[in-house]
C-alpha cells in the first residue's frame, strides 16, 4: 500500500491523535536544525558553553552576548507549508493537538490552537528573582540598549528567556504531552531525530507511529509508517489524502 495512504487511514482510524515536532519541521522555515553536517545550529557551537543554567546564573553577560542572538534569529522566521498543514489537520479534527520541541513560536504563528511547548517559547521572558513575565521583545530593547543582562523593571533581578536551558526542570507542557500521547491512539512525529531525552520518550508511548523525517532517529524501526521527505510535501500528500483531493 502506498505509505501516503496508509498513514492517512491510521489517522482517519484514530479516534485521538497527537504531533510530536522537532527542528526538522522549521528548516523549510529557514531555521537551522541542530545536527544536520554543515548546517546544523550547533555545529560550531557547544550548546552546553551558551545555553546552560550555570551559564545563565554565573556569567548572564555571555548567554546575551553570544546565545541570545542566535535565539532572535528564530523570530523572524515565517511558517512554512508544514506548520500550515498541521493547523488545518487540527481544525478540520483530524489531530487534537500539537507537541512541539521547537522554541521558534511558528505553530503558533501559523494557526494551530493546542500547542504543548516542551522546550518554552521566544514569547516571552521572566525574572530570574521575581518570576515577573514580560514579552521577549521588552528584553530585546533593553540588551539594544546596552543593558547586559537586562534588568527586570520590579526588582532589578536578570531577565531570561522563557526557553529550556541545560540544567532546567522541564515545564508542566512535557507532563500534560505524556499523558496525551499515552491516552492517543496515533502519534506523528515530525522532524526529530528523537536524540533529545526525556521527549524521545514519548513515541514509546504511542499505540500507533508514524514519522515523518528528511533523514533518520532512533525510533524509525518502531514506527508503523516511515515517510522520509520534505516534511512539507509529506504533511500536504496526507491532507490532500485525507480530504479526498
């Protein structure tokens, strides 16, 4: 059977199904992913060196002189065919809703409404003293303006990005993700190369896998349909499919 067609039946005979993505989703996007040779994020970077807690409490002054930038590359980047076919997926009911490792806002952007941000977003910022919450755009100004690190308004404590950095607790999103690919009857994997702990987890959870992957993961031996492609081709095949175009 075509592998199209067959990933179109599993969703259509799934009763809840869930996304799973990762950066390979945003490349389409103009965003880099982190492993890929030659155009990888961090190929020239040690993540651990910028995007760390320890990094972040004991010298804030490199995170933001180095790692905040490549942060702010991602926000300006656009949706791309992707991002737009998963958000009509979940409107016409296809899928409940979308798991997301990306920090880059794009699901949102796009349209998608149940959006579970395992890794945090480029939304927002909070004082690491206070907690107070300021749009991310309010910490941009202020590292323009000189102001590294910059200083929370209330309490003068240093503002950080609302992502996961090395060292963080993963947010509640990543408990609720879990107890929703467990209650699913299909989950669809889109751009991880799944090398992330604890989110490759997750499609061992799953009754039902399928990934969608320009190249390979760890869990591709587990999956029930392995579509490797663009993943924007693949998602706009199976909608197509799906609505019987």
């Amino acid at each position: 059977m075509d592998k199209i067609k067959k990933a179109s039946e599993l969703i259509e005979e799934s009763s809840k199904t869930m996304v799973l993505t990762g950066a390979g989703i945003s490349t389409e996007s103009g965003i880099p992913d982190f492993r890929s040779p030659g155009t990888g994020l961090w190929e020239n970077v040690d993540p651990m060196e910028l995007l760390s807690t320890s990094v972040l409490y004991n010298n804030p002054e490199k995170f933001y002189d180095k790692g905040y930038k490549m942060l702010l590359n991602m926000t300006d980047a656009e949706p791309n065919r992707a991002h737009f076919a998963l958000a009509e997926m979940e409107k016409r009911g296809f899928i409940k809703g979308i798991i997301t490792q990306n920090i880059d806002n794009l699901h949102h952007k796009a349209g998608s409404k149940y959006i579970l941000e395992v890794h945090g977003n480029t939304r927002e910022a909070s004082c690491m003293n206070c907690g107070n919450t300021v749009p991310l755009d309010v910490v941009t100004e202020k590292v323009n303006n000189g102001q590294i690190p910059p200083k929370c308004d209330r309490c003068q404590g240093i503002l950080r990005p609302d992502v996961i950095f090395f060292g963080d607790m993963l947010p509640e999103d990543f408990n609720i993700a879990s107890n929703e690919v467990s209650s699913s009857d299909l989950l669809i994997v889109v751009g991880s190369s799944l090398a992330v702990s604890p989110v490759n987890y997750l499609p061992q959870m799953a009754k039902n896998l399928i990934i969608i992957n320009k190249g390979t993961s760890v869990m591709d031996h587990y999956s029930d349909v392995l579509l490797n492609g663009s993943a924007g081709d693949i998602l706009e095949s199976i909608l197509e499919n799906l609505l019987g175009e």
